[in-house]
C-alpha cells in the first residue's frame, strides 16, 4: 500500500542513448553538404532571367485572345461583363453619392457617424479627420479614394458576412473555406491585380473588385469566430421554446455575435485601405494616384501628403468602427439623444451646402510640400554618412552575398535545401508542398527574379524577427516598457502597409533597403506584440515553480518562458515572414526590382503582360512557401501536439 | 536556538501600497477585512512566530484565504515578506543576497505546488532534472540522479513520458521527485494534495510518511484537510485571517483547543484515535481499587479498549514508573462520546464551522 503506484502503466523501454548521434550533428551535417555542394556545382544550371521566356508571350497570346472575345465570349457576355457593371455601379453609385453631399455635408455626415457610433469624441475624430484631409489640399481624391474604400467594404461584408455566418454554422464549410482565407492572406497585394485586368480590364471597377476580394478574408472570418462563439445556453433556450432556425439566428445568434461582427468590419476596412492606393497601378482614381505618381519621382513631400491623407481615413473608419463594436444598448433615453445628435449634426452640414461652396476652400488649404521636402533634403544632407553607411553594409554585407549565392547555386541545389529545412521544421507535408512551390516558380521562368525577391525577404524577416524577439522579450520581463510599446504598437497596426514606404523613402532614398527598413516598420509591431503575449501566457503557477528552484532570470527566460511560448514564437516568425514579404513587394514602388516590379511593369507595358501575371502567380507560390515551412507551429516535434489533436 | 531547522519571528506581509508603513501603527491591529477598508492594504500574514526542528513535519493549517500559502512562499521569499525575522538552519534568509537566496533555493529549500507546476515542454526526467541543470549538473549525471528519485516515488519507467500524458497523482510524483532530486535539507509542500481525488491523495500522503521515513527531511506541509494534518503533521499550526491561533500536537490541538477556531476546527476528529489517556485520566477515588490493568500514559484511547474490556477495574495510567492517574469504563466512554467537552459554547461556534 505505501509505495502503490499510482497506476500501472507498461514502462518505456530505455532507449539505446549512448549510441545516439548528438542532435546538432545532423545540421551541421545539411550545412556542410549544401556548401560543398554550391562550390563544387556554382554558375551550373542556373536559371537567369529572360525577358523573352516563351510563357510569357503565350501569357501575352492569351491576354490579346481575351481582348478579342472580350464581346463575343458567352462567359464575358454573361458572366464576367455583368459583374464588372454591377461592380462598376456600386462603385459609381456610392462615388455620386458622397460628390452630392458636397464637402459640407461630408463632414457633418461623418461627424454624426462618428456621434453615434461612440459620443462626442468619435464624432470629434471623424470631423477634424476628414477636415484634415481637405486642409492638406486632397479633397477630391480623397473623396475618390472613399468612395472606392467604401464600396469595396460594403460588397465584401454583403456576401463575407453571409460566408461566414454559413461557416460559422458549418464545419464542412468551415473546412473547405479556412485553407482558402489561409492562402489569401499570404498572397501579397499585388498578385490579385494581374487577373483582375485580365477579366475586368482597368479601372474603378476592376478595382473594387480586387480590393473586395482582398478585403474578404477577415470578414469571414470573424463572422464565423463570432457566431461559433455564441453562448450555447442561449441558443438551447431560444430553441428550447421553440424558434425556427432563422428566428435563432435572427433573435439570438447575430445580436450576440454583433460586436464581433463589426471587428470584422474594421479588420475588412483596414485591409481595403491597404490595397485601394495600389489600385492606382490599374488606373483607379484617388489618392493613389497621386501618391505613386509622386513615389516614381521619388519627390518624398509629394507622396508623404496623400499618404498621410489616407492614414487620417484609415484613422478615422477605424476608430468609429472600433467604436461601435464597443458600443453597448443604452435605455431609450440615451438611444433618443444618439440619432438627435446624429441628425442634427448632418443636417447642419447638409443646411450649409447651399450656402458654402461647392469645393473645398482653398484658402483653407496649407501647403506642406515644399517644408517636408526640406526636411528630408537636410536629412540627407546631415545623416547621409549615417544613412548611407547603413545601406551599404546591409547591401554589401548581407543582400550582394545572399543574393549572390541564391542566383548562382544550381537550382536544384536551393530546392533540396527547402525540402530538406521545410521537412525538418515543419514536417513531410510541409516539406512537399514548400518543394512544390519552388518547382512551379522555376516553371514560370522567374527563378532569378524569384531568388532575388527571396533574398530581400530572408534579409529583412532576419532583421525583422530578431528585433521583434528582443522588443518582445524586454516588454513581457518590463511592464514599463511594455506600457511605452503598447501604444506604438496599437497606432501601427491601424497604418495601411503601403504608408510604411514613405518613412523609409525619406530616410533612404529609393532602393532595396528602402524596401527592407519598410518591412521592418511594418512587421515588428506584430512579431513583438505575438512574442510579447506568448511570454506573458506562461503560467504562473509553472514560472513560481522554475524561481522556487532557484533559476535565474536568464534561465526562466531560456529554459521556461521561451521554450513555453514555442508556439507564439514560430507564429511571429511566420507573420513576420509573410507580412515582409507582402511589404518587400510593395517595395518595387520605390526600387526594389524583382518579382514586384515585374507585376507594376506589365501594368504599365503592353507587351510585358505576361511577365506581370507570371510575377504576381510567383509571388504566391513564394508566400504559400514562405508559410509552409515556417508552420511548425503546430509541427511534428511539438509535446503539445496530442492536446491539440 | 540555534538548532532549529526553520525560524520565524513576527513574520508580516502585507500586499498593497505604503504596505510597510502599516506595521508598528495601530492599524496593524486592525482585522484584515478592516484593514483592507480602512487602507486598501490586505493583511495576508500577521505576526507570526514558529519554529521548525530538524526532521520535523510541521503542518500548517486554517480556511481557505487564511495566508497559509503566502507564509510559506515568504520563506524562500518567493513572495517578500513585509517585517519580521527569517532563519533557515541559522542563517538570515531576509538578509541574504539574491544570490545568496538562490543558493538557498537551489540546493536547500525546495517545493512542491498544488498546481505542480510542471514544465509540459520536457519529459519527466528532465523536469525531475531541472533543479539540477539550473546548478550546471552535467546531463549524463542530472538523468543517472533523476532516475533513481523517479523509481524512489514509484515512477520508474515514465521518465520519457510528457507531463500531460500523466495522471494527476502521477505528474504530483514528478513535483515530488523534482524537489527531492536536488537532495534539500527543507521540502515545503503547498497543498500538494487538494487537486487530487480523494484515493490517490491517501496514496500520496501514505508516500509522503514513507518518504519522511526514508530521507528524513524537514517538511513544511500546508493543507486546509485536517486528516491530512492530523496524518502527517508532528506538529500543527492553526492560521486564521494571517495569524497563528495556536501550534502544538494533534492531541493538543484536540485536548486543549485555544479558542472556539480551533475547537470548532477539530471538532469532527475521532478523539479517542487522536487523545492518549494522559488527557482522561483522573487521580483516583478514595477506596477505588489499583489493582487493574497497567498502561503507558501515551496509549491512545482507541488501544486502551481491549484492556478496559479485559477487566472491570480502572485502568492504571503510567508514565516514568510513577502512576499519574487511573482511567474507569466510563471515563473511556465519556471520552469517546462524539460532542467534545473542553468549549461550552460549541453552539454558537457552529456557525464560523461551516465554512470550512
Ligand atoms: N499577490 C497578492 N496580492 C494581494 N493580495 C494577495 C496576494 N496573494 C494573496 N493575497 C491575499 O492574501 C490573503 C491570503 O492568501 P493565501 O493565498 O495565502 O491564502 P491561503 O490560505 O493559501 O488560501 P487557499 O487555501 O485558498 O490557498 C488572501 O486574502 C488573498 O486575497
Ligand atoms: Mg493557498
């Protein structure tokens, strides 16, 4: 009875350890044979670009075949040209209404928008946002650029919404639907615009169009998360008194999930704002525009004012829509004051149209160009040694090596390195597929350029990641310095991606490591925040028992915390990677070359169509292979794996 | 007194701000419910005094919220104590070094966790191991170490197993193994047992009295279950609202509770299991006969019910050769009879009881 085991389980046969390899030799072993092997096989099959690959002229081929049928195809004739109309009419519709209510009543529009969905302060923000927008001399783009932002949103969430109700109902949906969101938000922005001229040519409607598919994702789903986590006592109860289905639904399931819901219409505005700019690659009218028109010409003032524009909308929606998800129901009393001050405030703005005049008054209007182009002249006057000593060392010392050794290794030599590392990290499946990817990139006849774009992203999700790791392990150990990082972190991750260029433009000119120091901004917040909150889940209860033994806090850190939040660390590491590499594409605005500016070019010339669709399906199969090998998270070698299962 | 294993001398902790400006004024004084109105501050530990003997069990007992669990942490300062005097084997533990106290951890103090506690990223071995890695213990010697600990708690054969594929007595063995594998003076156990089911939790205090037997530590053992405290504890302290009511034996806690806390307390135990005849005996009558069975002081009352049975005539009770009393059928029943006698107003204290 004293010494009873608990339980009599068989015992586990001692393996065979003293015969058992150290666990760095089989690495160290990978390492070796892929350097022997580059020195022995350097400059042998490789794959160098050629502009004249015959799948780019049969892309070419097939894009003049869509041109000539684009009115006798019975797909386009009743299918693809009608949604580009419908497409084309909500946009034209929203666009006519917000020119109609004039800059007065926008702004009153937008200030009882603002009243309604979170009090006086809100409806504050809206006004002073969108006023700025007209102070900054952009009214009418900016207007361009709502309209487009809007009527994107409002198709995204008209058939998101439903999409991820059914999901959220449906696990067979669920099932089916996830893996496709997942590959979604890995393809970088670029890559929906080639198809979409291929089928809805340019302009505003092809850019709706590819915005609402961009857009779409995170209304789906956290629509489904929403309903999915509707408390299950409350549907038995409506059930249980006997309401249908819909009446469930109606009742029960969508007013709970509401506020949910429309975190999900921020997260879908945020994402539309990211991509309506670059639609100005297609020809859509609005801030982008202006904005690219200025990045080509590298005149950093005249692109930061657009920029900015667009960041006080992306301000503005978010914020009243972050409102709104918080909103609680107050009694009649406070609902009756809500729509009065919404009333009253658009009609004000309303009553003053008449009187007012119809475009925004210029004398209202500041000129910040020429001092933000003094600005940066003297930056590069007094921190060229500085700035220029960066970029060089990050060019020579870490971009031309890499590049150096991707480009010139035989291709089949990069390839086994991924499946071997992508088996290694993330096991077989991942291995393959991570393989598969690279095999349909060297198809596309884009393997240098691929190489090239893979160079940037290594480079920056390096710097990316150890920066995020540090940030976040000093934010999780300080609560100081994590009160001082959350703010920064909060206001970063309202900003559209694109803006992250323009910091960098004026820090360093035009270039590769423009590109990279924009990945940089854009994807520490998110790798530090994901670090930071992995340190922090690591229980109490388990970090009391490591410092009762007396560990250090470099051994709680290295030996608890960190090997604990194993998880969270891999997913940083693969959000850092994906959203660098979405940024180092954006990247070819400002000269980053490769892949990127492969997609921007074949916009801008005819006879490089088929280069650009290639590019963008490249960058794809690069994103898709980027997140496979980094998805260990949930990977083989995982203790936690059986309590996930 | 220098040779007690573990010395405290008015121990205070006080969570909250300016905590320590509250020690020394009257509102120390304060009931912690009052306190916690009148300042924000909550009393967790109050005053307390105690002394541990080298390979003595002491058990620590009282409700839930009554600070056992800050007491013990403030012994290794886990949590910081806010006043009072700290020795571990003569040494000031308040006075030492973060260092110093980490030597402390390492090597001398160890503990085990109601929640255990357990690192789910490593297999057993290396969490029964890891005490001895932090020290710098080379692998081939930490495992040797953590293997023969495993097969000293019955849990030879699961060293390659993960936490989580463990039961919950099972995964409280590897927290055992893992604060004895660094071979400490002092083990405090945390109300090891409370998550466990009733079954396995007699098998781990049965392994805990084995174990005691075996290595002989000095043992800090909180638990809020008085069997448990009676079971194992040499000797017990009662805490209510941060402070100790009263320490002594299991005999003395039931055969002189201090107040009505600890009778009620106490009040449920089989007091002829627990009081020798020491507590019943009685000088005896004149003209009663001494002629009957003879008996050492310490008998239990329970075992002293064969000889009262044997013979009607009182029982001599002994200690030392001399005779301190004699114990008659009736007294033994009186002594038997479920309501304890020492507290008049057991009544009135039922109502605190029921908390419990
Ligand atoms: N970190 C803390 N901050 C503030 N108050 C605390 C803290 N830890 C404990 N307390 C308070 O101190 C008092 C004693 O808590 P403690 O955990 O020591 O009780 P306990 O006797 O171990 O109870 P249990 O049996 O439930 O474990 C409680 O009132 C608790 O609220
Ligand atoms: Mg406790």
């Amino acid at each position: 009875m004293v010494s009873a085991p608990v339980q009599v389980a068989p015992p586990v046969e001692a393996p065979a350890r003293a015969r058992r390899l150290p666990r760095w030799v089989a690495p160290v072993a990978g390492v070796v044979a892929v350097v022997v092997l580059y020195v022995a096989f350097r400059g042998k099959a490789v794959l160098p670009h050629d502009d004249d690959a015959t799948l780019f002229h049969w892309l070419n081929d097939a894009r003049d075949w869509v041109d000539a049928n684009r009115n006798s195809s019975p797909i386009f004739l009743y299918v693809v040209n009608y949604i580009r109309l419908g497409a084309a009419g909500v946009y034209e519709a929203i666009q006519a209404g917000l020119v109609a209510l004039g800059w007065p009543g926008l702004l009153g529009l937008a200030a009882g928008l603002g009243w309604l969905a979170g009090g006086w302060r809100i409806a504050l923000v809206s006004f002073a946002g969108f006023a700025g927008v007209g102070v900054l001399g952009f009214w009418e783009a900016s207007v361009e650029t709502l309209a487009l932002t809007l009527s994107s949103v409002v198709l995204s969430l008209l058939f998101g919404i439903p999409l991820g109700i059914w999901a959220g109902r449906s696990p067979r949906v669920r099932r089916i639907v996830t893996p496709v969101l997942d590959v979604m938000q890995i393809m970088p922005t670029f890559s929906y615009l080639s198809p979409m001229v291929l089928l809805f040519l340019i302009g505003p409607a092809s850019a709706t169009i590819a915005t609402m598919i961009y857009a779409m994702p995170p209304a789906i789903r956290i629509t489904a998360m929403a309903i999915q986590r509707v408390s299950g006592v409350a549907v038995e109860a409506s059930e249980s008194l006997g309401a249908t289905g819909w009446q469930t639904l109606g009742k029960v399931r969508l007013p709970l999930a509401l506020n949910t819901i429309m975190l999900g219409v921020n997260q879908t505005i945020a994402a539309a704002l990211s991509m309506v700019p670059l639609t100005a690659l297609i020809a859509a009218p609005g801030l982008g525009e202006d904005l690219l028109r200025a990045l080509a010409r590298v005149n950093v003032g005249a692109a930061l004012v657009p920029g900015v524009a667009i960041v006080l909308i992306a301000i503005v929606l978010d914020r009243m829509t972050r409102a709104a998800a918080q909103r609680r129901e107050g009694g009649t009393r406070a609902r009756a004051v809500r729509w009065g001050g919404f009333a009253v405030l658009t009609a004000a703005g309303l009553a003053l149209l008449p009187v007012l005049a119809q475009d925004f008054p210029e004398q209202w209007e500041v000129q910040i160009v020429r001092p933000i182009n003094d600005v940066v002249d003297w930056i590069e006057a007094h921190w060229y040694t500085f700035t220029g000593f960066l970029n060089d060392v990050v060019a020579y010392g870490l971009l031309n090596p890499l590049q150096d050794v991707l480009t010139n290794a035989p291709w089949w030599l990069v390839t086994a390195a991924v499946l071997v590392f992508a088996w290694r990290v993330s096991g077989a499946a991942a291995g393959l597929v991570a393989t598969a990817c690279l095999l349909c990139v060297a198809g596309l006849q884009l393997w240098e350029h691929a190489m090239e774009t893979l160079t940037m992203v290594l480079v920056a999700s390096v710097i990316t990641i150890a920066a995020g790791l540090a940030l976040g392990v000093a934010a999780a150990r300080s609560r100081w310095f994590a009160a001082g990082l959350r703010p920064l972190l909060d206001a970063a991750q309202t900003m559209p991606s694109f803006s992250y260029l323009l910091p960098a433009v004026a820090l360093f000119g035009n270039g590769r490591f423009t590109a990279i120091t924009a990945s940089f901004i854009y994807a520490v917040p998110v790798v530090a925040r994901l670090v930071e909150d992995g340190l922090r889940a690591v229980p109490g209860t388990v970090m009391e028992a490591a410092r009762s033994a007396g560990s250090t806090d470099r051994q709680l850190l290295w030996k608890v915390q960190l090997p604990m939040a194993r998880g969270s660390l891999l997913l940083a590491a693969n959000q850092g990677i994906v959203m660098t590499l979405a940024m180092v594409v954006i990247g070819a605005l400002v000269g980053a070359g490769a892949l990127g500016y492969d997609v921007v070019a074949g916009f801008a010339q005819q006879e490089d169509y088929g280069k650009g669709l290639a590019a963008g399906v490249a960058l794809v199969l690069l994103g898709v292979m980027l997140d496979r090998i980094t998805q260990g998270a949930n990977g083989r070698r995982s203790p936690h794996k059986k309590r996930n299962a | 007194m220098g040779t007690a294993a573990i010395e405290v001398r008015g121990l205070w902790k006080i969570f909250g701000p300016k905590a320590d400006r509250i020690i020394g004024s009257p509102d120390a004084d304060l009931e912690p419910a009052q306190l916690r109105a009148k300042t924000g501050c909550t009393a967790a530990v109050r005053d307390v005094s105690f002394e541990v003997r080298p390979g003595e069990v002491f058990v620590v007992m009282g409700l839930s919220g009554s600070g056992k669990s800050t007491l013990v942490r403030c012994l290794t300062r886990l949590i910081e104590p806010t006043a009072g005097e700290l020795r571990i084997d003569g040494q000031d533990v308040r006075a030492m070094s973060a260092k110093q106290l980490r030597e402390l951890r390492r090597h001398r103090v160890s503990m085990v966790f109601q929640h255990f506690g357990l690192l789910p990223h490593r297999k057993v071995v290396d969490n029964v191991g890891y005490g001895l890695e932090i020290q710098g213990v080379g692998k081939a010697e930490r495992h040797e170490k953590a293997r023969r600990i495993l097969s000293l708690v019955g849990l030879g054969g699961h060293e390659d197993s993960y936490p989580e594929q463990l039961s919950g007595g099972m995964q409280q063995r590897v927290g055992l193994a893992r604060a004895l594998a660094v071979d400490p003076e002092v083990l405090l156990f945390d109300e090891p047992f409370s998550a466990l089911d009733p079954l396995i939790r007699r098998d781990m205090q049965a392994e805990v009295i084995r174990l005691h037997r075996e290595v002989g530590k000095t043992m800090v053992f909180i638990t809020h279950d008085l069997s448990e405290a009676l079971k194992l504890g040499e000797r017990i302290a009662i805490m209510r609202a941060g402070a100790i009511v009263q320490v002594g034996t299991p005999e003395e806690l039931v055969g002189a509770p201090a107040d009505e806390y600890v009778a009620d307390f106490v009040r449920d135990v089989p007091r002829a299991q627990v009081l020798s005849l020491r507590w019943i005996c009685r000088a005896p009558e004149p003209g009663e006969p001494l002629d009957g069975p003879e008996l050492p002081a310490d008998t239990v009352i329970h075992d002293a019910v064969p000889a009262a049975m044997a013979s009607d005539r009182p029982i001599r009770v002994v200690a030392g050769g001399e005779l301190v009393g004699v114990v008659s059928r009736v007294d033994l029943l009186g002594a038997v009879r479920p309501e304890p006698q020492p507290v008049a107003a057991a009544a009135s204290a039922g109502a605190t009881g029921e908390e419990a």
